[in-house]
C-alpha cells in the first residue's frame, strides 16, 4: 500500500514521497518517509494532508 500511495500522490498531485518497504522494515511495516523543511509553507503542508488523504482513501486504506 506504502508504494501505490506513492505512486497516486506522484501521479495524480506531483507530490514525490519515499515508501520504506521490505527490507528496511518488516513485511506488513512499510511506510512513508515524509521530511518536511522550513522552506515548505503552510500552504504546502496544507496541500500535503489533502493530498496524503486523498490517495490514502483511493488506496483503500482507513482512516482512523
């Protein structure tokens, strides 16, 4: 799931995020490596939680 979301935030908003799989962690522990720096704006990170939900549910995935 780690690496379609990364693919559906690249693809559909031009958002570049790294997915951490297998082997780095544990199968069924990937995740996304997001680094925020002080050049992003708030704007930005607004634009990133849309996005981030966005692909997340079109993933399949719940929010909790």
């Amino acid at each position: 799931a780690a690496s379609e979301i990364c693919e559906r935030l690249s693809n559909d908003h031009g958002i570049y995020i790294q997915a951490i799989n297998y082997p780095t962690v544990a199968r069924g522990e990937e995740r996304l490596r997001i680094v925020p720096n002080p050049h992003h704006t708030m704007k930005m990170i607004d634009d990133l939680v849309f996005s981030l939900v966005d692909a997340w549910i079109k993933t399949g995935l719940s929010l909790n």
